[in-house]
C-alpha cells in the first residue's frame, strides 16, 4: 500500500489477497473520515515531506530545472507550482491548514474508486456499499477555472548549478491536454512526440546522436494526462566540445522540419505500434490497469476513452500530426531553458 499525488489528484492504492478487499475498503473509509490531523501528526508528515523533497528535487539539479521551467510556463495556473510544494509553503502548513484541507476534499462525493481482479461488479458494488455507505458526503471547494494569459514570447532560463555534471538544453511548451484538446488532438501530439524522441530510434536521437555527432542523449515526450494544459517537451545532452547554443540550433532544426511535412510512413507505423505495446503490456499489471482508468476518470475523462485509445492512435494521420508540430511547437508558447555545470 502507499500513495502519491498529481497536480489534479492524490491516489491511495492497496494490492491485495481477494478475500481481503472489504477490508481494505473499510480501511479507506476510515481515513476519508477519521483522519488523525493533531499537532504531532501534521508536524511529523510536513518534515517527510521537506526530507523527500530535498532528497528529490533540492539534490537534483534536473529537478530543480524543471521546476524552475513550468514556474515559468505557467503564469498564472497553479500547475506552475511544484507538486510537493515550495519549501517555505510546505513549512507554514499546519493543523488548521491541513484539516481545512482534509474536510473540503476528502469525501466520497469526490472520490472514484478504482478495484481491478479476480472480482465481480456485485462483490465490489457491495463491499463498496457496505464502506462508504456510511460516510457522510461534505461540502466541496468549488472548482476554480483557470484562464491563463497569452504569453508575449519565448522565456529563456539558463541556470548554472555546481551539483549538475554535464550540460542539459531542455524546453517545455505549453500545448492542449487530453481533457482539453479536440478530437485526435491529443493523441497527434503523443504520436508527434514518439516519432521526435520516444527512444533510440527517434528523430532527435538519430539525428543529434548518431548521425552528427552533436549530442550524447536526445528526445521529446508528452504529458497529456491533465485536467488543464499539458506539456510538449524535448532536450538534448551535448557532447563534449559542442556548445548548447548549436546544440539547440540543431534542435531548432528538427523541429521546423517536423512542421512543414508530415514524418515519414515507416516512421508513424514504428511510432504508432511502440505506443500501443507499450500501452498493452502495462496493462498486464493490474496496478497499471487500475491506474490507468484512475487516471483518465481524474482529469474529467470517460472508461471508454481508456478503452478506445489505442484504436485513437492507430487512426493518427501523418498530416494530422506535422499539424500538431505547426500549430502547438511555436516558442511563444515555450520556455527553453539550459542546465550547466558551475565551477
């Protein structure tokens, strides 16, 4: 059992022996409900949080970086604040704080629940009635939309940092989410990114890597799975004796080429069938199963649209995504930023 959180959800999860899931479900209940916010609990969790933090991002200079970028991608939204929370934020959270939390969030009225197994719709239906039956529904903090202003142009960011052991060009644009975009949107930009740089056989890898020598690591990746805007990101490693400003000219390059025809039809096919195995083979965990419809229900999507996204990606044209190059990759929506080693 454990849990984490997103920028638009916390998860609780538990992997189990069939016969103990009304267990477990009372167990959840229990914490929707009962939970112990006293002085020495809240001070206790607020130092774990401040520890995982400088362990995971405060040691990092990555970390840091992409921090540093979506604080500055996002100019008003709050996905510009890290999920773990600032450290002088995490410090001011007290008992007060983190009940007036708990009350207006944790309830079954806004809670999805999620059971992938060896079970039936009525033995869940049931354990779950038994559960949370009892716990009473409360009012919610309405949910605030978020109107983020148009950006007047690029943002650059360049950070020198003695932790960091060799340079890092990354840029992060600002591009339509999977509960945002229209349809096919989404999924040409996830196709867009696997043809970019989803692995070694990537256009930035192959091309930056293998066949001019210009860097050491290259690719690209889309995170889509938001309530609100997501995220289109590429970046490269330069090698030794090649300057991040030709390594991002370079990068530059790609890309204009990615906008102005579509890639090339080996290259969606490979791109195409590397997302659905990818996809298909997660979902051989039942944890990745459950996720997955956890996920998409989080951020306003449907089950159907877990069930019918590999056949979305399949139906991906190779205009639709050079498209969704021209229309999204533009860097007034983007925040382009390098990593360096300082003495």
């Amino acid at each position: 059992d454990n849990a984490f959180t997103s920028q638009d959800y916390t998860a609780f999860y538990e992997q189990i022996v069939k016969d103990r899931l009304p267990m477990v479900m009372a167990l959840e209940a229990d914490r929707m409900a009962n939970l112990d916010l006293s002085d020495g609990n809240v001070s206790t969790e607020r130092n774990v949080v401040l520890e995982e933090r400088r362990m995971r991002v405060d040691n990092e200079p990555q970390s840091l970086l992409v921090e540093q970028i979506n604080a500055a991608l996002f100019l008003s939204h709050p996905y510009g604040r890290p999920v773990i929370g600032w450290p002088d934020e995490v410090r001011r959270i007290g008992r007060v704080e983190a009940q007036d939390f708990y009350r207006h969030h944790y309830a079954p009225n806004n809670a999805i629940l999620i059971v992938a197994g060896d079970v039936s719709a009525d033995e869940v239906r049931n354990s779950a009635q038994q559960a949370f039956g009892k716990v009473q529904a409360r009012e919610l903090v309405p949910r605030v939309s978020y109107a983020e202003p148009k950006r007047m142009g690029e943002t650059r960011l360049d950070v020198a940092s003695k932790d960091a052991k060799v340079p890092l060009f990354m840029r992060e644009y600002r591009v339509p989410s999977y509960a945002e975009a229209g349809p096919g949107q989404a999924e040409a930009l996830e196709t867009l990114a696997q043809v970019l740089g989803g692995d070694d056989t990537g256009t930035l890898y192959r091309k930056l890597v293998v066949e001019r020598h210009l860097a050491t690591g290259a690719g690209a990746s889309y995170d889509g799975y938001a309530r609100d805007s997501g995220n289109f990101t590429v970046y490269a490693y330069p090698r030794p004796g090649v300057s991040l400003a030709a390594l991002e000219r370079a990068v530059d390059g790609i890309i204009a080429d990615a906008t102005k025809a579509a890639p090339n039809a080996k290259d969606i096919a490979r791109a195409k069938i590397q997302l659905v195995a990818a996809a298909t083979y997660r979902r051989d965990s039942q944890y990745a199963r459950a996720s997955a419809y956890g996920q998409a229900l989080s951020i306003g999507l449907t089950a159907f649209d877990v069930k019918a996204w590999p056949d979305r990606i399949q139906a991906v044209k190779g205009d639709a995504v050079a498209k969704a190059a021209k229309t999204y990759l533009i860097k007034k929506e983007a925040v382009s930023a390098t990593l360096t080693p300082a003495p």
